[in-house]
C-alpha cells in the first residue's frame, strides 16, 4: 500500500532563503557569506535556498547569480537549491536556468510569475513552462517558488497537479498563506515527488499536521533553530502550540524594512555582515526598529534558554 506524503515526511525541514551580504561599496561580501552559511547550519537547517528574492536576486547581475550560487554549492555541506531567472522573454530565461543549473546546485527553482505576464491564462502559464522543461537538462532536479516580486502568481489546483505529474519537480515554496489552500495542495501532491515548503509562519504548525514536507521562509533568517525545533516537535501539541505562537508574533518584524532589519539582527549576533542592502535603502533602518529587534532577541534567548532548552 503507498504511503501517503503526510505519513512520509514525519520529519519536517527547514530551508533558509538566504540573505546576501554586501561590502560598503556594493559589492557581495564572500566573506560575510561563508559566515552565514556556517551560522545557518549551526542552527541545524536542513538545505540553503541562494539566489532567491531574499538574496536581492533581482538587483544582481547574471554573473553574480551564477557565482553566488556557486559559491554556496561549494562551501555548504547540505544541499543547495536556486532559482535567479529574472527576465521576462523565455529564450533568456532559459539561458539564465542553465547556467545556474551548471554550478552544481542540487536543484533548480522556477519562479512562478516568470512564466507568463499577470492575469495571464493557465493555458499560456503551462506553454511558457514547457518551453523552459524542453531547453532544460530532463535529469536535473526542479523547484517552483510563488516569488511575490514584482507579482505574486499562485498557482492554481490545475497547475499545481500538471507540475506533480512532469516527474521533475521536487520542491514547492508555497507563499499562499491561505491553510484551505494549503491542506487542497497537500491532497494533490499526496504520493507524488513534489513535496510543500511553507513560507508562511502562521500556518506553519497546521500545514505540518495536513502533510507539509518544511519551512522556506523569511524568518529563518532571524532564529532557524526555533523553526528547526518546532520542525522536531510539531507533533508535541502543547510544546508545539506555545513555539509556533511565539514565532508568529515574531514573525511580523518582516514587514519592518527586510532585509535591513534581518542583516542588522545578525550584527546583534556577532556576525561581521554590514547592512548594505540593494533592494532598500539601509539608513532607513530607524532606531525604533532597532530596538524592535533588540527586544524580539531578549525573548528569543529566553525561550531557548527556558523552553526550548537549546545548547548554545
């Protein structure tokens, strides 16, 4: 008898979208990235998400999309996905897909809202996405990110299954925030090889019991080793319920000048990453959100400390 995906994947995972660090002039810190990709898998996270709208993807050249990935792939020692197409023709797309693809990282993600203008038809959305399947390499692993840059594209229920039944896809980012839609997607899948990451905090703790395979989101930017607890203990009714609180009431500091604030937060932990972003504009980072993170932190230790009891 198969197994359905929620008995399979008992054991939740925990992605990070990966920030990019940057020098004061610009350009991207290799250093600040090798310290970040260190900090990540100390917090015991399963696999890196590089190249994605939290690495300011569409604000770095093709050649920095490649390189970053590859510098990711080469000095992580947990698989390593991207995505990184951010044109809007299909034959450039392509290009950019196989050249990201050629770095070595273990799969490669698709951007949903890249693959048809907006409030375009499914009929249009799949042609798009057969052409890009066609000019890609048929044995390399493959991703869908619901991007929200510069629009969000959710897919639909029918998309949705035409994706499961390629074979080819095997990471789903799922920015819905919506738990109908979440638990609807989770039947579709059930038994196929594409597997639902939450990007969504609030939902996280009910999507994990309607069968979701992890957490790919912002916040894992900001404490992964809760999301990597609550991804341990979900089936802990009490322990899980007062985590996943928790971290949704944190969860709301991301609409609090991101990325800054997430980079200005690791600088409160000791990492040597400036707050230079190229998405926003980092002085705008007021001392009122400073201090916003600052207490967030307070709170965070203590439930390491007290609740969670995690090791430092």
């Amino acid at each position: 008898m198969m197994q359905t995906q929620k008995q399979l994947h008992i054991k939740k995972e925990v992605w990070p979208v990966m920030l990019t660090p940057f020098t004061d002039a610009g350009s991207i810190d290799y250093n600040g990235v090798l310290e970040l990709i260190e900090w990540y898998q100390h917090a015991g996270v399963d696999g890196l998400f590089a190249v994605c709208q939290s690495s300011e993807m569409f604000f770095l050249s093709l050649d920095e999309r490649v390189q970053l990935a590859a510098f990711v792939k080469k000095h992580a020692r947990i698989p390593v996905i991207a995505c990184g197409h951010i044109s809007t023709d299909i034959a450039s797309q392509i290009d950019e897909l196989r050249r990201l693809g050629d770095t070595g990282i273990d799969a490669l993600v698709l951007v949903t809202n890249r693959l048809a203008p907006e409030n375009s038809t499914t009929a249009k959305w799949q042609d798009s996405l057969a052409q890009i399947l066609n000019g890609l390499d048929s044995n390399l692993p493959l991703g869908l990110y619901e991007c929200p840059y510069p629009y969000k594209r959710l897919l639909s229920d029918d998309e949705v299954a035409f994706c499961n039944a390629t074979g080819r896809f095997y990471f789903l980012k799922d920015t819905c925030c919506n738990i109908d839609i979440l638990q609807r997607r989770l039947q579709i899948l059930e038994g196929g090889r594409l597997r639902l990451y939450n990007a969504n905090t609030v939902t996280l703790l009910d999507s994990y019991h309607s069968g979701a395979a992890g957490f790919s989101g912002v916040m894992a930017n900001f404490h992964p080793e809760l999301y990597v607890s609550l991804a341990q203990i979900w089936q802990d009714a009490k322990q899980a319920t007062l985590l996943q609180s928790l971290l949704s009431i944190c969860s709301r500091i991301e609409t609090q000048l991101y990325p800054v604030n997430a980079k200005y937060h690791l600088q409160q932990l000791g990492l040597p990453i400036g707050t230079h972003t190229r998405s926003r504009n980092h002085l705008e980072l007021s001392d009122l959100f400073k201090e916003e993170i600052r207490q967030m932190n307070t709170l965070v230790e203590w439930v390491k400390n007290e609740l969670i009891r995690i090791p430092s």
